[in-house]
C-alpha cells in the first residue's frame, strides 16, 4: 500500500503547476479591446478572472490574499492597444516567489496571444524585434507532473530498501532474538541474506507498481526501456539496502535506527536528489554534499529514462556511481556483522 499512498498524495496532491490561479481585473473605461483581453484570460485555463470596480478594491483584496495578482487596464487602454503599448500595469503577489513567476510567465501569454489577436483583426503586421519560437524538448507539455512522478519513484525504494531494513537487525537485537540466531549454525552471512532478500524482492515490486501507476495512471511517458529501469533500480535498491543495514548494525534500538535513517536516507532522498528542488540552483557546500546521496543519481536515471530515452552516458555514469556505493555499503555492513555479543 506504501507505493500507492504516496503516489496518489504527490501525483495529485503536488505540482509545481499553476492553475486557476485567482487573478483579479480592474477595467476602468469598457471598450471592445479591453472585454477581448479579460476574455483571454476568462478562456485560459491558468487563471479564474475576478472583476473589480477599481484598483482600490483590487489591492485590498491582493493583500488579503483573495487573488494572486491584479490586471489593471487604464482608461486609455483602447486608444493606445495597437499604437506605442497598450495601458496595462500587472501586478503579482510576491509572497511566493515561484508562484508569482509562473502568474507572471502566463500573463505574458496571454498578453501575446491578443497582440497577434488584434494585429490579424486589423490586418497589420505586429511589430516586434524579436520573434521568438519556442521549442521543448523532453517534456513538451510543460507538466510538472511528468518531472514529479518519475522522481518520486527514487523516495519510495529509499523507504522500502533503507528505512524498513534498518529496523531488520536492530529489531531482533531490542527483542532478544539475535542471541538465539548466533547460536543456530547459520553463518552471519546466511542470516544477512534472509534479512535483505524479502525487502529486495518487496522494493522491486514496489518499483514495477509504481511505473505501472505513473505510466497507466498519471500518463508520464516512458520512453526508455523497461529492463534498463529494471537493472537500474535494482542497483539503486541494493544501495538502499545496504544503506540501511550498516544503520541496523550501528543501532541496537529501532527507534535510533529509524530517527537514523529518516535524517540520513529519506530526508537527503528528498530534498537533496533532485526530485523537486534544482541541484543546479543550490550553493556550491551542498551541490557537492549532493553526491554522497544515492537517490541523486537514481533520480537522474528516472528523470532520463523516462522523458528523454536510454541516453547511455547519463545512465552509465550514474548506474556505475550506484554500484559503487552499494559496493561500499554492503562492504561496512559486513565488517560490523559478526557472530558476536559484544
């Protein structure tokens, strides 16, 4: 159930999309220009146009918090809409910097959209300096939830594969039950492998609902191959496991271990991977504090995987960064397991 909780919550309940955004409208002298621009803004599908009489009751409510920004058309908004610029001030909350990009962002096309509009209308040319044609590559609907659900498959298995086998030996220590293990003719090895197995074949399945759910339920497409993603994530779940078994054999208590592994797995998987917040973008200390994060690079495969196809350095080198953990993981679990009580 964990992989389906959490998809539905983040799939539906997180996006980095602006949509019906409440956006109020101040037009201070009626014309026939300015009702086709609130219309533009009535049919978009980003914003929920809010009329007002005058800008004083515009602003009181943007200070409330009623509306998100404010579309002012002054009273010589008509005589100047195809001469040298159209009377309009927008005005944005700021509160939410992100927010308030994208409701800027979004006026400007509407604003563009109605240019062309009026220039058709009146069989003139729009004059502009530049003009741009946009192209996007990878994800071209713009979908935050194309970038979202890919990446939230890497905090799931972190959950699965570090969070509950960190609780595996720590468990059978708080209950009592590792002295009877130790004097079974099992081999430290043996009970290991019986421990990890079960959450290794219950991550992969994890995994494959997941996809399944992202591709048949939130249309994200998968362009690369699904064997690739498979091999991938079984190496990024190795890692976890390993991850979580070197915590399980510091901590004799499952409520350390679990405090542990939230702070030192799931908390970096989430804001440290790349699966909402841009690495790019943080300052150089965590950028480089990103690369001890194994999450880091299993989003990276996710992220190319499935929007842009099976681009092999990017998997290849991330892939390897993988294995080389899990390497160094399983290796420390190792030392610190011994057939021992002290």
């Amino acid at each position: 159930m964990l992989p389906v909780v959490l998809l539905l919550l983040f799939g539906y309940g997180v996006s980095l999309d602006a949509r019906h955004v409440p956006l109020a409208v101040v037009v201070e002298q009626p014309s026939p220009q300015a009702a086709s621009l609130v219309a533009g803004f009535e049919q978009s599908a980003q914003f929920a146009p809010q009329r007002f009489r005058d800008i004083a009751q515009a602003g009181a409510a943007l200070q409330r918090g009623d509306v998100s920004g404010i579309v002012w058309l002054r009273a010589d908004f008509a005589r100047r809409s195809l001469g040298d610029g159209a009377a309009v001030a927008v005005i944005v909350d700021g509160v939410d910097a992100n927010t308030a990009r994208l409701v800027e962002g979004y006026v400007q096309g509407v604003w563009q959209n109605w240019l062309r509009l009026q220039a058709d209308q009146a069989g003139v040319a729009l004059r502009q300096p530049v003009r741009l044609q946009q192209r996007v590559w990878y994800n071209p609907a713009l979908r935050s939830r194309d970038f979202l659900v890919p990446g939230l498959v890497a905090v799931i298995m972190t959950l699965i594969g570090a969070l509950l086998t960190a609780l595996v030996v720590s468990r059978e220590w708080e209950r009592g039950t590792m002295e009877a293990l130790m004097a079974t003719p099992v081999t430290m090895s043996e009970i290991l492998l019986g421990k990890l197995l079960p959450y290794f074949v219950l991550g992969i399945g994890g995994m494959l609902l997941s996809v399944a759910m992202a591709v048949g339920l939130f249309r994200v497409p998968l362009h690369g191959s699904v064997w690739l993603l498979i091999g991938c994530s079984a190496l990024f779940l190795l890692a976890a496991l390993g991850m979580g078994l070197v915590i399980s054999t510091l901590a004799r208590s499952q409520f350390v271990s679990a405090q542990v592994a939230v702070i030192a797995t799931f908390l970096p998987a989430f804001i440290l991977s790349g699966f909402i917040f841009d690495i790019g973008s943080m300052p150089a200390a965590v950028r480089l504090l990103t690369h001890l994060v194994a999450a880091r690079y299993y989003v990276a495969i996710l992220h190319t995987l499935f929007l842009a196809g099976d681009v092999w350095p990017v998997v290849r080198d991330n892939a390897a960064a993988l294995a080389l953990m899990a390497a160094l993981f399983f290796a420390l679990a190792w030392a610190r397991s011994r057939k021992r009580l002290d």
